[in-house]
C-alpha cells in the first residue's frame, strides 16, 4: 500500500493489493486529498 | 614497487685514482625508502588504480543487495515506531551508515499519520568528516511528495541513480512544508539515540545518554521549504529528542 512518485516519467502509481491507479503529477497533486481518500480503503491495525 | 637505497655519504673519485669506494661511504647508515606500512602509502604508491582502490575503498559486508528491493540503513536497529510530527520550516538530518554500499533509485518514508494538502521531500546529504555533520548539497533527493494519505511514499532519485559507500556517514534530511506543520507524522526507530547518533556522531555524555536530556537522535536546521540547501551554510542544532530519528528506505537499482 502506498504512493509512488515517478517524476522523472511524470507519474504517480498508488497501489494497495492488486488494486492499482496512475496519474500524472500535476492531476495528482491538484487533487491528492480526494484521489487518496477514494482509492485507499483502510486495513486492520498493526499489531 | 621501486625501492631505492640511498648512501648517508657518497664517495668521490670511485671510477678514478685506485677505484676503491672510501670505507666511510660503505659504512655509513643506509636509507631504504621504498618501503612503509600500509598506512603510510597513498594512492601513488601503487601500480594501478584500481589496486589503490581495491585497498582504500571500503569493504561492502552482508548479502547483495537486490535490485528492486527496499532497504533501511543497517544503523536502523531497533523496532519501529508509529513516529514523530514533523515541524515545517525545519530540516531533520538523521545520521545512518551502510555495511554494504548500494546504488539507489529512490527514497521513501512511511506516513502515519496524514496531513491533507502537505507535502515532504526527502534526501541524503554526505557527511563533513571534521565535524560529522552534514555538508553540501544533497548527493540525492526527491521533489515534493504528498501527504495526503498515511501510507508508505517513495520518490525517484532527482537525476541519476546515487551510489552510497559502505562504511561512510551520510544524513538522511527529511523536510515538511508549511501545510504540513506538525501534523504529518514519519515512521522513526525506537531505539534512536543508540542506533544512529551516538554510535557515529558522538557529542557531550548527555547527548548520547537516555537521562536528562533524553539523548539525541539528529540534527536540525531551520529553513523554509523550498530548495535544498547546502548544508554547510546551515546553522546546525542539536537537538533532544532520542525518537526523532526518522526511517529513510533506500531503494537499491
């Protein structure tokens, strides 16, 4: 689970399992609470 | 390796008159030079420079380390903690060596706890040897990465890959914005104070100790966010808090 940026490719990949998402940096970052908030779906606490 | 010996006093006339070398000049003290300990040879004192470097360079221990795989510094001892807020407006240097050296690709960090609209960016700056603290530009760094989930975040190196020495001080330098003012939270190491600084840094007796002060886990320099500094032209503080000693992943290329 987590954000990659690639800067060097313009893109930002957010995984978590097998689920998977690419955007730009620019769309990313213009709106990366809402992206995030949408994409990754809260895992059980560590122990 | 050329050794030359060299006569205290040299005689005059040995090729005329009787041809006989004056007793003082066999006699006297000889000078070797030539020779000496490993210590004392530079780099000049080889015969090729990749023999010089074979013997000076650090020596790389433990397994290779995998492309494509991530690594914490091997000072990274300890357990790892839910973290600690960062400030904005202030650089964190977190001091790590390497046992094996690697090439790195990009950098990470876990986020654990979010701050919405903020962003860090994270880098590696080597190390002022007669001072231990961090000098220059960054060897390697990231642009801005979003804070906006509590997850882990990585980055591209800036440029080209980055290859870390084994056995060399180097600061990890971890930098929030000002929407991220005390609300982002990074992943550190517990046991801080004994993991990093102490053991490689080094300072007074109550900085590296758990007692009063808490001991010290890193070095501080305040700077809006921005543009990575040089860091000699920083004002370096240390500062308390055994903690804060952030975990920077490596990723090996």
């Amino acid at each position: 689970m987590g954000v990659h940026y690639n800067h060097e490719q313009n893109r930002v990949t957010l995984t978590q399992g097998e689920r998977r998402e690419e955007y730009t940096v620019e769309d990313f970052d213009a709106n990366a609470d809402a992206i995030c908030a949408a994409f990754f779906i809260p895992e059980p606490e560590e122990e | 390796m050329a050794v030359t010996v060299g006569h205290a006093t040299a005689a005059t006339g040995v090729d005329s008159g009787d041809g006989k070398i004056s007793k003082n000049a066999w006699n006297e003290n000889h000078t070797i030079t030539g020779l000496g300990t490993m210590a004392e040879a530079t780099a000049a004192d080889y015969s090729t420079t990749a023999q010089a470097n074979a013997l000076y360079t650090p020596k790389s221990r433990g397994p290779a380390r995998l492309a494509g795989n991530w690594y914490f510094p091997e000072s990274y001892t300890g357990t790892l903690a839910a973290g600690i807020a960062m400030a904005s407006g202030i650089i964190y240097y977190c001091p790590f060596v390497l046992e094996r050296a690697i090439t790195v690709s990009d950098l990470g960090a876990r986020i654990t706890t979010l701050a919405a609209s903020g962003n860090i960016k994270l880098a590696i700056y080597a190390n002022d040897a007669s001072t231990n603290r961090p000098t220059g530009t960054p060897i390697a760094e990231t642009a801005s990465i979003s804070t906006a989930s509590a997850v882990n975040v990585s980055a591209d190196i800036t440029g080209s890959n980055v290859a870390l020495a084994a056995d060399t001080l180097y600061w990890a330098a971890f930098w929030a914005d000002g929407t991220a003012a005390g609300t982002v939270i990074l992943q550190t190491n517990t046991t801080a104070s004994v993991s990093g600084f102490s053991r490689f840094v080094g300072g007074a007796q109550d900085e590296i100790s758990s007692g009063a002060t808490g001991g010290v886990s890193y070095v501080q320099s305040s700077e809006a966010y921005g543009t990575w500094p040089d860091a000699a032209s920083e004002s370096l503080t240390v500062t308390s808090n055994a903690n804060r000693y952030y975990a920077m992943q490596l990723k090996a290329a």
